[in-house]
C-alpha cells in the first residue's frame, strides 16, 4: 500500500484545543503529523491505514513467511471457490509454496478439483473420510493437520459433507475457535501462502477460518456481494483480539461483463472502497463460463488447463495484485509465455511434420490437435502416424506426509 504524505501538521498544543476538527479529518482519510516543540512525536491516521501498518508487522518482504487468507464474502455466487483454486495455482505456477483448505461443507473446491471422482462406491476415495479433513484439528483432538493431498503442485485438505457436525460443536460444544490457526501455525516454515475457502454465510466455519487468517480477499460479482461488506467488517472487527492483524486486502471484481451498466456500478462502488478504505481492488475478471466450465470437466485450473486463454490471464493479473499488497511482484506475461514455449505441452499431440498432424487430429491449419486425457485413449480409435509422439501428464494427484509439529 502507498501512504500518501500527511495532510497538515499540528502542534499537541493546537490539537488539544481543537481535537474533534483533527479527528473529522481522520475519519475522512487525512493524516495529521503531532508536533511537540516542533519535534515529531505521533501521527494521527484513519483506522484503515492503522490497520494495514499492523499487517505489515506479519509480512516480512523477501523472507519465506506464510501468509493464510481466506477468501469470503456472504453472499452466495460470487465465484469464491473459482477464485481460490485460481489463485492459489497461478502463486504456484511463480514457485511459491502454496496450500488450498475447502472449508464448506459443499465441497465444491475439492469436488472441481477431482478429489470427491468416485464419490459413493462402494470404495470410499480419500477425500469422503472425514479424517482427511481439518475436523480433528478444528475440535482439538490432534494439534496438526492431516496429511495433505497433492494436486498439480499444490497441496489440498479436502472438505466433504461430514463438516457439517463442526457448525454445533463450535457453536454450542464451546471449541476453541483457535484451534485451526494453532495448527496452522505449526506450518508457518512449511508454506508462503495458505488460502481458506470457508461457507458463503455467517457461520461457524467462517469465523474459525478468519480467526486462523492475516487477511481476507473479497470477490465480487453482483451488487448484493458489496450490500454484505458491514456485516464481514463487523465479524472482522470482533476477531481482532485473536488476529490483530486482520483485514481485508483486496476486492476482486468477478464475474463481470464490461458494458453492462450494471456492472459499472459496480466498479465504481469498488473505486469508492478503494479509495476510502485504503484497499486494493483487483482487476476485473470478466464472465467467461465456456473456458471456466471446459476446465472444471477436466478437472485441472483454468491457469493450468488453458494456460493461453483470457481468463488465464485475468486471474494471474489478480493474483500479482495480490502479490503488489505484499510488496511483491510477478513475472511479467510475457516472460510466461517465453518459458511456456520453452516445453512441451502436456496432453498435446506434437509432430515433425504438419501432414502427420493433421492425420492425428489436427487442424488444417497445422496447429496440434486438442488434448486427449489418458484415461480416455483406450476409448479411442484413433490411429497415431509415424513420427507422431503422444504425451500425457504424469498423475498429479497423490498424498504427502503429514507435517510433524
């Protein structure tokens, strides 16, 4: 965040004679430098930048610390989940050390990620035991999290819908709220970020889950998104005796159409935050449902199944926002694509020549034909020509040992 210099300067002399006039000013986000003998001594700021000073103190630039936000808002439909899987694998796809919790009972991230395929067999998959989740460690009965499971780089705790017994135990079973940041915190050396994707709804988990945070990420996609913005502030507010630090670190407009007059209120609602809270709102990520839904099928993230694609390029243009909050920054675009055409492209068909690659599947314009998924080849026909070379990702998923306290 940049600090504008103050706006005035004042004796403590003058200030005491006059403080409600200083303190209108803070309330509008002006900033007064206190004087005493005409030696510095304090500065009176909005609460917004009093915040973001205290946020600073965990945010240590340049050193490996990790940093846990969850990604909320308490309106349904924003795109939460979609924008917690997407940025967690575009800071990974930098190199940064990054684990995603699904925290709703609903699953969705876990389900979009293929860890619930197979769900309901007779054979349970990893992800319905309730033992892969964050539950023994919510309620205390085990001090670190379980194993995690890996998915194209990035580790995962799963949810499922045995979550649902957490909500009374909390609420009524008198649990500790802390114990999920406890746990975490014992990975502090393990991780540079770890993104929380808890329910769109006042609820148990999502208090747990910003206890257990340095900092919120708020995406939006409608106007109801932005009517719910009190109510997240007020429970922020309320966690601040067990997260000092926490706050909200940046809007992420999603889901958006551009010349949609709708949606330009929108943004300029979110230029009114950013300019009176003092928080960075992201670039707007546009509706893009074809490209989004075409990887959800293949279970994979947009940044990774169509890494060329607009909505690629969105969402890592939101996740190097994020990174600019804490001072950091992102390869450009065009290095990407440099060091994307560098390897081959995994699921691709390649060919030394364009004749065999159109008798693979091709187009006739030359270009490599669409990916085919190992699981499917066997249900093929097809015929690959000589000099034609199949390649298919190594399996992405597979489990870690579990982080020892």
């Amino acid at each position: 965040m940049a600090f504008r210099r103050p706006t005035e300067t004042v004796s403590s002399k003058h200030l005491h004679g006059d403080l409600a006039h200083f303190l209108r000013k803070a309330e509008r986000g002006e900033r007064v430098i206190i004087t005493l003998y005409n030696r510095e001594i304090a500065a009176l700021v909005p609460v917004a930048d009093e915040r973001a000073l205290r946020a600073l103190e965990t945010t240590t630039v340049g050193e490996r610390t990790m940093n846990v936000i969850t990604c909320a808002n308490l309106s349904g439909g924003a795109g939460k989940s979609t924008c917690t899987r997407e940025l967690a694998y575009a800071l990974s796809e930098w190199g940064y050390r990054v684990g995603i919790i699904d925290l709703d009972p609903q699953a969705s991230l876990t389900r979009n990620l293929g860890l619930l395929d197979g769900e309901g067999s007779e054979t349970q998959v990893p992800a319905e035991l309730i033992e892969s989740t964050i539950f023994d460690a919510a309620i205390g009965r085990t001090r670190t999290l379980p194993a995690p499971t890996r998915v194209d780089g990035v580790d995962v705790w799963p949810a499922n819908k045995q979550l649902t017994m957490l909500e009374p135990m909390l609420y009524v079973g008198g649990q500790d709220l802390t114990n999920l940041r406890a746990a975490l915190q014992r990975m502090k050396d393990d991780y540079d970020f770890i993104l929380l994707d808890p329910t769109p709804a006042r609820t148990a988990l999502l208090t747990m889950a910003l206890a257990a945070s340095d900092s919120v990420i708020v995406p939006v996609s409608e106007l109801k998104d932005l009517d719910n913005l009190d109510s997240l502030q007020d429970l922020l507010n309320n966690l601040q005796g067990i997260s000092p630090s926490l706050h909200i670190r940046l809007y992420i407009p999603n889901k958006q159409h551009a010349n949609q007059r709708f949606y330009q209120a929108i943004h300029r609602d979110l230029q009114l935050l950013e300019e009176v809270q003092k928080v960075m709102v992201a670039p707007a990520i546009q509706q893009r449902s074809a490209t989004i839904n075409d990887a959800l099928l293949h279970r994979r993230a947009v940044v990774l199944h169509a890494p060329g694609s607009e909505a690629a390029r969105e969402f890592r243009e939101a996740a190097r926002a994020l990174l600019r909050t804490f001072g950091l920054n992102a390869p450009q675009e065009e290095e990407r694509k440099v060091s994307e055409r560098a390897k081959p492209k995994a699921g691709k068909i390649t060919s030394k020549n364009k004749t065999a690659q159109r008798k693979a599947g091709g187009s006739k314009t030359g270009k490599a034909a669409s990916p085919v998924p190992a699981a499917r080849l066997a249900e093929t026909d097809l015929q690959y020509p000589e000099n034609t070379t199949v390649v298919f990702p190594e399996p992405t998923v597979q489990t870690q040992r579990t982080v020892q306290p």
